[in-house]
C-alpha cells in the first residue's frame, strides 16, 4: 500500500467534515444553521464535538490536540517545515538586522510553536547566543550541514555540541593559565580546530565569533577554577605587570580582551516594542 500524503490527509479530512456537514444538515442543533456554515464554522463545531465525545469516553483532548500538532509538524517536513536540530539561516530583514549588529545568520532549531491558524514558529539558538530566538518559517531557509569535527574527546556533529566542547577546552586553557601552569596540547589543539570549524560554518570571522563567545568562555573559565579552588590569590588568570603569557596565554591571545562591549541588538518580529529593551540585557557584559 502506497504512503499517504500530505495531500491525501488533507482529502481525508475534507470527507469527515462533509460527512459531518451533512449530519448537521438534516438535525440542526439549537446552535446549528440548516444552511451549509463557513468553513471555520463547520471545523468549529466539529472540534466542539469532538470535546464532548472525549469527555464521555474519558479521552483527555488537550493531551491529543498536541500529539496531533507535534504530527503535523513532523508531517510537514517535506514540504519544507523543520524539524528540531535542524541548521537553518536567517533571510530577508531578520538576516539583514543581525549582519548589521555582527550577530550569527546560522544557527539549530530547538523548539516550535502552533499558532493558532497553524503556521508553526520556531525557536532558533546560533552560536555564542545564551537563549533561543524566535522566527516564522519566512524568515528562515535551509542551512549547509556542520561538517563533523574530530577533536581529542570525541567526534562533534553540530554546531551547538562544537560550542559547547570549545567553551569547555577553553575553560581549561584559561584554568591552566590562571595556575601559571602549561594547557594540555590536547585543548589547545581541539580550541583552534573548533573555532576554526564555527567560523567557517557561521560565516563569523574568528574574531568577532571569539568576542561573541567571550561571556561564556569567562563563565565556563570561573565555575572551573571554583571548583578547582584556584580563587585565594584574587582574580583567577591575572598576571603580574609584564610577566610574558604562558603557553595558554599564546593559545588564547585571539580573544579579544574588551568583552564588555559584547551586545546584541537582536530584536524578535513580532514581539511587543516594549519588550525589546529587555533583550538588551540578555547578554552578559562582563569579562574576567
């Protein structure tokens, strides 16, 4: 038997409500008309059925009403929806807003929303980013697959797990330094082939991709030296006036050192103005 398609569960739906419809026709309910109804209407009516017929038979209907849109998503996929995980990129005034304020075009689809005429928005998260940002399916397209990195830990096979294995070798770099003590080949290694693999799949050069990352190396750095109870002497990493950087510090000498000016001006269409001054504040502004 044949796979059905999008357009035979389509023609599926459109013979239950005629059926439907010609029920409604021939026993008018106090609230029916005997007249054919809008086709809202008519899909109304039915999904008020629908309630009551879960409700006699204990079926919880919210429950099913999603896993019918998590279905319908999925099904869509061919006709050009997304799925989680999937690498998509910005376009039109959304892709020409972050390449004016230096922000990442690429990024992964972590979540999605129904609207309510169920057009499906999604949740994008690029690299360096701290939270997810929301887009329609017009302001997205398909991006080139991240090409599989092999590090010292490991194989890597998308950009948001190369993120995270970068920002931890970097931790590790900024730790050894901050002990005056030599960073293992095997990080700085695996942190130049990381950003290097990012920066060619974002499109960021690898300065600006390193300064969009900065809050989140300085964070991964601290909690590492916390843990690793490097804070006695004072600021973790500081070294004397003049004294030449260690091999960590020639590892990390890309990175910019005015991560402070790191912002964003990200804006997500469709929110409320009012709440844009808050995404200001997303970002961290503080350097080590």
């Amino acid at each position: 038997m044949p796979k059905s398609s999008n357009a035979d569960f389509a023609e599926f739906a459109s013979r239950a409500l005629d059926a439907y419809q010609r029920d409604l026709r021939t026993e008018p309910g106090p609230h029916r008309h005997p007249w054919q109804p809008l086709e809202d209407e008519l899909v109304a009516d039915f999904l008020a059925d629908l309630m009551h017929h879960c409700a006699r038979n204990g079926i919880e209907f919210d429950e099913a009403l999603d896993d019918a849109r998590r279905v319908y998503i999925n099904e869509r996929a061919d006709e050009g929806a997304y799925n989680l995980g999937s690498t998509v990129q910005l376009k039109g005034p959304a892709a020409q807003e972050a390449e004016a304020a230096g922000l990442p075009t690429r990024g992964v689809i972590t979540g999605l929303l129904i609207a309510h005429d169920g057009s499906p928005d999604y949740y994008l998260r690029c690299p360096g980013e701290p939270r997810n940002h929301r887009f329609s399916a017009a302001d997205l397209q398909p991006a080139p697959a991240f090409q599989a990195v092999t590090t010292h830990r490991g194989v890597v096979a998308d950009p948001l797990a190369a993120e995270r294995a970068l920002v931890e070798a970097t931790a590790r770099i900024g730790t050894a330094d901050g002990r005056d003590a030599p960073a293992r080949y095997d990080d700085i290694e695996d942190h130049h082939t990381l950003l290097g693999s990012l920066s060619s799949w974002s499109g960021l050069s690898l300065e600006r991709l390193s300064e969009i990352l900065q809050p989140k190396f300085a964070a991964a750095t601290r909690q590492l030296e916390a843990v690793a109870g490097r804070w006695e002497d004072g600021p973790p990493g500081v070294r004397p006036a003049g004294e030449p950087p260690g091999p960590a510090g020639l590892a990390t000498q890309s990175f910019p050192a005015r991560a402070s000016e790191v912002s964003s001006t990200r804006a997500d269409p469709g929110r409320d103005p009012s709440h844009q001054a808050n995404d200001l504040t997303q970002y961290p502004r503080v350097a080590r």
